[in-house]
C-alpha cells in the first residue's frame, strides 16, 4: 500500500522529502465508516465518472492505466473539501 502511495504521490510532482516524511508516520491504515450522505454522493459521482472514462477511452486493464486515472480522480470536484480539489487540499495538508 506504501509503494502505491509514492508513486501517486511522485507522479502528482510531490517532493521526495515530503514523500518519506508522509510514510514514515504512516504506521497503520483505520477504516471508518461514514455517514455524510455528501460525501457519499460525490464519492458515488466520482465512480460513476471515472467508469465512465475508462469505457470512453477504452481503458481496458485497469492496472495498466491507474496512473492516468490518479491523476484524472486527483483533479475530481470533491465539494466537501476546504480547497475543492482533492490535490490541492492534500499538497496542503503536506506543508
């Protein structure tokens, strides 16, 4: 799970430095269940959405393209977030 993080974050341009000092503290992974029915909703939009592209460019082998989807779902309107974008809300979370 670590190695898929960096290389997101490497190919989102984020710094090494900054790359390490994220993983080093990240020593266990909680999932929680949620029950904003918002964030619910644009999570089910980014789904749908992302489906979508990958039956328009026939994106078959989804391994193979996971890093354009990153970068497509990186760049997704998540209103829910302070900075709307989920790569600008995490680049500065990271400063």
């Amino acid at each position: 799970m670590k190695k898929g993080i960096q290389d997101n974050f490497l190919a989102d341009g984020f710094d090494k430095n900054v790359i390490e000092t994220y993983l080093e503290e990240c020593e266990s992974v909680e999932y929680a269940p949620i029950s904003d029915r918002r964030v619910i909703s644009q999570i089910n939009e980014m789904i749908r959405v992302t489906k979508h592209v990958v039956e328009y460019e026939g994106l078959s082998g989804i391994e193979e393209h996971i890093s354009k989807l990153n970068r497509f779902n990186n760049d997704f309107v998540m209103l829910s977030l302070p900075d709307t974008y989920p790569i600008k809300a995490m680049r500065i979370a990271l400063k």
